[in-house]
C-alpha cells in the first residue's frame, strides 16, 4: 500500500536530501524580524548601485502588503504606514513620498509567512514575501518576490497561488507596478500583454475582485515573472511562466561556451550499459559524456555542442542528452549557469539553470538530470521548455547514447513511456522556424525516469507536480500542528505549538486524513474538544517540547513513485485541561512533490 510505504520511507529517512526542483517562491538570503504589521521594516541596504527612474539608490524599506520603497540612507524616508498599505490606490502610487516598486500591493500581510532579503552578491538584490495570506488569515497562502539588477532591470515574481481575493477589511483590489515619486499617473497597463511604456518611468496594472474573499478570475499574473528592462526613459515590460527548477550544489565557473567542462567526478561509481563511469564532462548544451579519469576523452567543442543530432549518440563513448539544443547559459539577460551536487555518494545532479537559446531568446528554461547509484537516470525540464528554435538549429534530443558501441535505434515516443532492451534510447523535435515553441514539443514541465534494464531502458513520463501543504481541523486546549510543504530533497518540518509544560514531548502520528474527524468523548476519551483527524495510524514520532513548541524534521526522498503521495499527520501531548489527561492538534495534510 502507498501509504504505508510512504510512512515508511519517512519515518526511516531512508535517502539523504537531494537537489530538488520547486514549485513555489523560497525565501533566500536572511530572513527580517521583527515582521512588519501594516508598516515598514527598518532601512536595508541594497548592495549596490541600484539605477531607477534615472536616479541611484543604495538602500531600501520593505512593507508587508508586497511593496518595496527605494532610499538613501534614508533620503526619502519610508512612506505612510496604516491605511496607506491596506488601501492601495494608483493615485498613492504615484505620490507615496518616495520611488516605489509593487510586485503585488494588495491588502494582505505577512500572516504565518516571512519575509527574507538577499542582498550580499553585490550583483542581484532580491526580497521574498514567504506564504503571505489575504487579510485576515485567507487560504492559500501566497509568495511574491521582487529582484534588482544594477542595470536597472527589475524581475517580478508570483506564484501560483496569488488570485487577488479581497481582504475582509473592505480592499478588494491589488495593483502590480512601479513609479518614482511625484510622477503623472499614466493609464493602466494589460501587463501579462507585454508594455512598452514609450517613455514613461510609471506603469501598473489595477486588479479588482468582487468581494471579500473571492478569488479574481481576470487575475492574469500568477505564476508569472514579470520582467521589467529600462529604456532609459520608460520600460519594457514582458512576462514569462514562473520558473520551477532551482539548481543546487556548486556553481562550474567559468560557464563553458559552445563547449564542454573539464572533467567532473560523479562521486561514486556510476553504471551505464553494462559499464561504470567515475565522471562526465558537461556541455553548457545541456548534454553530458560520461568518463573515467578521462577515458573517454570529451566530445569535442564547437560545432558538436551547438550542431544537434541524435545521430551523434551512437559516436565516440556514451553520452546522456538531458535536453540537447541549441541552448547556453552564459550571455544572457538574467543570472544563470551549470551547478553539479555530486558529494552525497549516492546521486549527482547536474542544473542547467537559466539557459536561452541562441541567440538570448526569452523566455529562459532550467533542465535538472541526476544520475543515482543504482544506474536510474531523472530528467527533469520546465513547462518553459518548448523547442523554440535558435538562429542555428531547430533541433533538441533528449536520451541516453551508448556511443559508437551501439548502432542509433528509431526514434521513440519518450512521453508515452516504453521498455527497449536497445542501450540507446532517444526522441528528437524539430521545430518549424527560429524562435518558434514547437507544438510538438510534449515533455516540458515533465520528469523523464530513465530505469536500466541492463540491456535497455524502462522510461515512465510523470508530471512535474507541486508540493502541497494543508491544515484542516481544530485542536484542542491550544495545540496546534503546522508545516512546510514536503519538498522532494528537503526536510518535512512538523512544528508543534502550545505544548502543555507537563508534558515532555509531543508525539506526531501519521496516517490518512479524516477531515471531519472524531470527537474523542465519542470513542470513550473523556477529552472534551478534542478530535482524532486520521483515519488510520501508520508510525507515530516524537520530538521534544521547548518552551512550549517542538519540532519534527522528515527527510523526503527523491522517488518518483512518490509524486503526488500525501499523508496527514496530528499531534497529542499530555495535559491536565480534561480527565483524560491528552490534548490533540489540528491535521495538517502534505502532498510529496516537487
């Protein structure tokens, strides 16, 4: 049964974290506290020059309702606190007293969410708003961010999750934009249309639902990233799907161009085709050659990196094509590169993060491949991911080549999933015309799990799913059970707050829900109030009550049989609020994903 093995499986924290691909904004950087309440936080610097509106900034202010306001050393100081946050207005946003940028202005705050800023590089500022929710306390929670460039450039972030549902206090709208201080309001902007502003250093689009908490369905921004280029003066404005896949380990640097690394150790001893390889070389292309110590040598740069065919699989030693086009991610407008994690001693990931194809088409796309010891190959791609065609090639290749030691096989349907007993496997798109998405193109927002066979390949095609994170329920005596969502690679934190200060720990069962749930005096528990919110118990973990709060940590594995696998979980702990000397959390349901 899943869920028992699921249970399992975490329980155990059977594999070690591994790099991860997401489907939601993070918080990076430092996190801000205290956290603003309808008002600013303290002055933060910017960690450079920041060019707005034809004037430079050093420092910032940061609201909870999803504005920033630019500064230095506090020259303007920070606008209006109170009504001036949760009652947004175009007028405000062109006389708030200082230049400000809105990546989501809506009456909502910080509610059980954060806010982080990530200001160290000296080449990127970015602020996050972590699970902020609509006044008052609205599901779903939401994240938005918002990234300075010293060029100027501004990047916008909203996740999935953003649906302009008005506040219960009486805002019902939300705006998204920006405008130095003092400016003309100009007209609203259709911004998921792309704008040019023809000059102008103020835009912004208005949204207004209909009622207090009722999700806007013209609301035409979330899970986007809305690109902001200065043209010195005015904008251009562009937006773009969100991106999903984050890299993790270590940057390559310097970023090969339209050639191969030097050689990269895998970390352990790979098997391939009936062969291990201790290392690969890797194409900014995104196509790796596998090694030892070598051996092979590299496939060559130039024209076999950026000239793509699948014929080139069945040339020299093997090769693993993630996703082969005509691609870089090096001479671009936005931060990218090439990131391996190779030091677990049981998988290596290789992230091509960021990459165009040539010649600096947008939108950018992140492919992630990791290899495992036990021979299982994930290819991971972005739905950014369309075969658009460079100025060069038209082509893209996903599969595994086993070089010269076996004969190029037909073509197969990767998204349809299959079983060969052929070593090589592979599917090519070519795309109509240069900067065309390929129609055709049907893995991208996919996971390709290449299983060895040995000989051949089994290949399944599943979604690119989201992690999810719910509470239902309502605990009793105080005890309440929160988390953040069960990230593939990352730790499942189960917080446990109002903890009885008799009691010593708290103990977190984990089963299916039961969203109605169980008064306990109805199964002879003398706990008024009280109520079991699982349908079953697998495992049951305890951690240690501090002060009234513990916290349980679960690694998630990276499994792909696990993707859309969710299990519940609800605390108890000792008191002497009733007879039966127990008091039982709220339920708080997780869905394993990316």
């Amino acid at each position: 049964m899943l869920m028992n093995k699921l249970a399992s499986m975490l329980a155990a924290a059977m594999l070690s974290p591994l790099a991860i691909a997401q489907c939601t904004i993070l918080g990076t950087g430092t996190q801000i506290l205290p956290v603003p309440f309808d008002s600013w936080t303290a002055i933060q610097p910017i960690g450079f020059t920041f060019s707005f509106a034809g004037t430079t900034y050093t420092d910032l202010y940061i609201s909870d309702h999803g504005l920033i306001s630019l500064s230095n050393a506090g020259v303007p100081a920070a606008p209006a606190s109170g009504g001036f946050l949760w009652s947004p207005s175009t007028a405000s946003l062109v006389a708030a007293g200082a230049p400000i940028i809105a990546p989501y202005w809506s009456d909502h705050t910080t509610g059980g969410g954060s806010i982080w800023i990530d200001n160290t590089s000296g080449t990127s500022c970015t602020v996050t708003w972590v699970d902020a929710q609509t006044y008052l306390n609205q599901q779903p929670p939401f994240s938005t961010s918002v990234t300075l460039f010293p060029s100027g450039r501004i990047e916008m972030r909203l996740d999935s999750r953003v649906n302009n549902s008005g506040s219960t206090f009486g805002a019902l709208n939300a705006i998204v934009g920006l405008s130095p201080n003092g400016a003309v309001l100009p007209a609203a902007s259709d911004l998921s249309a792309g704008v040019n502003t023809a000059g102008n250093e103020t835009f912004f689009e208005e949204f207004i639902t209909t009622g207090a908490a009722t999700p806007n369905p013209l609301f035409d921004l979330a899970d986007r990233m809305i690109v902001c280029t200065p043209t010195f003066p005015g904008w251009t404005v562009t937006t773009e799907l969100l991106p999903t896949i984050i890299p993790a380990g270590t940057q390559i640097t310097p970023t090969p161009v339209d050639a191969f690394t030097a050689l990269q150790p895998i970390g352990f001893a790979f098997p391939f085709n009936g062969a291990t390889y201790s290392d690969l070389y890797i194409s900014d292309h995104g196509i790796v050659a596998l090694s030892n110590g070598g051996v092979p040598a590299s496939p060559g740069n130039g024209s076999f990196t950026y000239t793509v065919t699948s014929a080139s699989l069945a040339v020299g030693g093997p090769k693993i094509a993630a996703y082969w086009s005509d691609a870089n991610c090096n001479a671009n407008n936005t931060a990218a590169g090439i990131f391996i994690d190779n030091t677990s001693g049981n998988h290596c990931t290789v992230t091509w993060w960021n990459s165009e194809t040539y010649f600096n088409q947008r939108p950018p796309f992140t492919v992630q491949m990791t290899l495992f010891s036990d021979g299982r190959v994930t290819v991971s791609l972005e739905n950014r991911v369309t075969n658009n065609g460079s100025s060069f090639d038209l082509d893209a290749v996903i599969g595994m080549g086993n070089g010269a030691a076996t004969p190029l096989p037909a073509a197969s349907d990767l998204s349809a999933g299959l079983v060969t007993n052929n070593p090589t496997v592979f599917e090519q798109w070519t795309t109509s015309a240069t900067g065309t998405p390929n129609p055709l193109f049907d893995v991208g927002g996919r996971t390709l799990t290449f299983f060895p066979a040995n000989p051949g390949w089994v290949v399944t095609n599943d979604p690119l799913r989201c992690a999810a994170k719910q509470t239902y329920g309502v605990g009793c005596n105080g005890l309440a059970l929160d988390s953040n969502k069960p990230i593939f690679g990352t730790t499942w934190n189960l917080t446990t707050t109002g903890i009885d200060p008799i009691s010593p720990i708290a103990i977190t069962f984990f089963g299916p829900s039961f969203v109605p749930g169980v008064p306990l005096p109805a199964i002879g528990i003398n706990a008024p109030g009280c109520n079991i919110y699982l349908g079953a118990v697998f495992v049951n973990l305890a951690a240690s009550n501090i002060g009234g709060t513990s916290v349980l940590p679960i690694a998630i594995p990276l499994n792909v049989t696990l993707q859309g696998a969710s299990l519940s979980a609800q605390s108890l702990c000792l008191t002497l609020l009733n007879p039966a000397t127990m008091s039982t959390s709220n339920g708080v349901e997780g869905t394993i994903g990316f």
